[in-house]
C-alpha cells in the first residue's frame, strides 16, 4: 500500500507506478481491489509479459469498459492524463494512448470487478459454487471475501 500524495485516480495511479520503480523494482503492476476472484494464472501472465524485454504496458480490461490491472516498466505521466475515470472509455483511452506514446500494449483476458449489486451477486454465485458462465480460467476462491459474503448474505443484508 502507497499513500496518494495527489488528489485523482489518475495522478495516484501514476505516483503508485514511480514510486514503485524509484523503489528499484523493475516493473510495477496496479491490480484494482474489487476483483477478489481474478484468476492468479492472469496476474502470472502480466508479470511475463513485464518481464520479458524492452518497454511494456500491459492491461487487463474489465467488462465495464476500465481496467482491473495496468502494468508497467516505466511510469509515463501521459497514460493516466485526460482519461474519463469511472466511465466505460478507461480501457479504450489508455490503451489508444500507449499506442500514440509508441506502446502496443499487451492485453490480458477479460475479468469483472463489483461495482454493483449486480456483480455482488455474480460474485456470491462464484463463490459458492453456481459458478460462472464467464469463468473459463479458474478462478481464485477469495476465501476472506467469501466469509465477508457468506456474512452479509446470512444477516439478510442483500436479497
């Protein structure tokens, strides 16, 4: 965890991303935190691709149009500037700009993250074993979001 020392989703971004490098690491990979059962074979593809040679961006796009996951090698200002935050363009934009900055990034297979009652549901489906659909990689069990789950749906919280 890194303290924001800017206000915006984007400028965060960015700090997290250069502090992260200044700290010598050589790549730095942001994961959103609302995505609790993101296959793990996912986050071992973005750390080969950031691991393999030259200059990377790598996105894992998100169903509602933004991104649970950017990688990157270095921290670039402009990948995070002027992009309509929380909307169904995030991906799209950010993706347009690694390409204009001279980045072909790599994309990685498409999750979900609960944004909405909706995806809570999906998400206790998942959890509990009605499975998913969507699910073809294996998704990780998330076993403190299933006893938060199991908790909430249990006290009646949700219906």
């Amino acid at each position: 965890m890194l303290p924001s020392r800017r206000p915006g989703l984007g400028a965060s971004l960015f700090d997290a991303a250069e502090d992260l490098l200044a700290a010598g690491y050589g790549a730095a990979c942001l994961v959103n935190s609302d995505s609790p059962t993101l296959p793990t074979s996912i986050l071992i593809d973005a750390a080969r691709a950031l691991s393999s040679p030259g200059d990377q961006v790598v996105l894992g796009p998100a169903e509602d149009g933004g991104y649970y996951l950017i990688g990157l090698k270095q921290a670039y200002a402009r990948l995070f500037e002027d992009i309509a935050w929380s909307t169904s363009s995030v991906f799209a934009q950010t993706a347009e700009r690694a390409q204009e900055m001279g980045r072909d990034p790599v994309v990685l297979p498409m999750w979900y993250d609960v944004d909405d009652v909706a995806a809570l549901h999906r998400l206790h489906r998942e959890l509990f074993g009605q499975g998913d659909k969507h699910d073809c990689t294996g998704a990780h069990r998330a076993r403190h979001s299933a006893a938060f789950m199991r908790d909430l749906f249990r006290k009646g919280t949700l219906g």
